[in-house]
C-alpha cells in the first residue's frame, strides 16, 4: 500500500461512538524543541464535561503561534496520555496532509461550541 492509499475496513457505529472528538479553543502555545517533528505545545479548553488538556502539535512548520492562539480545534480526549520527549499529551489534535505537505488543521467551518462533540 502508498501512502495516498487508504486501507478501509468497514466499522460498526459502535466502534465510532467511542472515539471521543470534541470542539476546543487553544488557550496557550508555547516552544517545544525537544520534539523531534517542529512542534509545540498547547493547551486547549474542551468544555465543562473534559476541562483544559495539554497536546503536543506537530504544527510549528506550518502555522506560528498567534495563528493558533484563541482557535478552534478538533481533538480526541480519551485516549491515553502519551509520553512525547518527556512532555505528556493528554489529547490528540486531529489534522490531514495540506496540499504543500504540510499539517492542515481540522476545524470547524465556523463558530463552534467549545465541548461540542464530533458527530
């Protein structure tokens, strides 16, 4: 399989549901320079019912921080912490390949409640 390949195996609705991606609003970035990949790392409110997560984000090639600063991402907040350079990321900031190939961002298209879950 390439890499512009896609395996896709059928899922069942259940096995979606369980994927927890929720609206946040990226409230710090800062450096990170021991990641091996450009990145930083952010913190983002998810609402109420999941409060504020830290995330590593592949993204210092792509976008400067004041970019960042106050936006609206999509992350999955229950997957386990990840240990990335000795800094733990407790979310996963959801992006796809940019046309350059660079990191685009999934967000929403507008205005969006923070929490708001993905479905």
């Amino acid at each position: 399989m390439t890499d512009d390949q896609i395996e896709i195996e059928p899922i069942e609705y259940a096995d979606f549901s369980r994927v927890a991606m929720v609206t946040g609003r990226v409230l710090k970035v800062e450096e990170f320079p021991r990641a091996r990949v450009p990145s930083y790392k952010v913190l983002v409110d998810f609402g109420d019912a999941v409060g504020q997560r830290w995330s590593s984000m592949q993204a210092a090639r792509d976008y400067r921080p004041e970019e960042l600063l106050d936006t609206l991402v999509v992350g999955v907040v229950n997957m386990p912490e990840k240990n990335i350079a000795g800094f733990r990321s407790q979310a996963l900031i959801l992006g796809v390949p940019a046309a350059d190939g660079g990191l685009a961002l999934l967000r929403p298209s507008r205005d969006a409640q923070v929490g708001g879950r993905v479905y």
